[in-house]
C-alpha cells in the first residue's frame, strides 16, 4: 500500500512506499512559524521511500533553533506549502508534514516535542510522552 500527497497548489506530489517510522507532534517555536500554526504534525519516512516525481521543492536552511543544529525544511516555493524537514543528525530521514497527505486518518502521534514552547490552549494527550525539550 503507497501513500500519497501534494502541496496545496499541486506543483508538489508524493507517493510513499513504506510505514511511517515514527510520528509526533513538535511543539517548537520554529515549527508554529513554519507553518503558521500551533504545531507541526510529523511522520518520518526513509527519504528514498518518497517518490517526488518531478516536483520542484525549494528548502531552507533553519539554523535558528533551539537544539543548535541546522535543519533543512523542505516546501513549495509556489504556494509556500511546508513539505518535510531534514535533520543532521538522520540525512536519510525525512520529516514528513502530515496535513500534506491526502489520506490523515491512520496519523497517531506516538509523543509530543518541544512542550516547554506549546501555545497555551493546547491539551497534550496524556497518554503519549511528552517531551519539553528534545527528543
Ligand atoms: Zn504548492
Ligand atoms: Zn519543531
């Protein structure tokens, strides 16, 4: 079974090949001024198990984080859709931005990261750890 998904515009589509690896949600400031939002949703993939046809992303090289290293945040330069992240520390891993994908219904986040900097409305599920800073 393949997963699919496309930026907002549609410039940028994906198909994935295999099962998330892991799935969370990232509390960090960087992340709520990525997308604008409260927090990232994520699910990490091998990057060789996406197939971006020929998708043209743009990237930018964040290296005003709290954790000090510099993580490339893949998106699309038409509509400014947020695509996936990239960290140093795991090249091969892409950080997928879930609200990206056609089909969110088998998304569970397994934890939540960075909640020293959660928005204040935001009710973190007790049931799954939660992180205040790194994972
Ligand atoms: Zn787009
Ligand atoms: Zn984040």
């Amino acid at each position: 079974m393949s997963v699919s998904g496309s930026c907002l515009c549609g410039q940028i589509n994906l198909t994935i090949s295999s099962e998330p690896m892991m799935a969370g949600v990232c509390h960090c400031k960087n992340c709520q001024k990525q997308t604008g939002s409260a927090f990232s949703t994520l699910a990490g993939f091998p990057l060789s198990d996406i197939d971006f046809g020929d998708s043209e992303l743009s990237m930018y090289e964040d290296s005003a984080t709290e954790s000090g290293s510099v993580v490339k945040r893949f998106f699309c330069g038409k509509c400014g859709s947020p695509i996936y992240s990239q960290v140093p520390a795991q090249p091969d891993t892409a950080y997928l931005k879930t609200g990206i994908l056609d089909d969110t219904s088998s998304f569970k986040p397994m934890f939540n990261l960075w909640c020293d900097s959660k928005q204040d409305w935001v009710t973190l599920d007790e049931t799954i750890p939660a992180i205040g800073k790194q994972a």
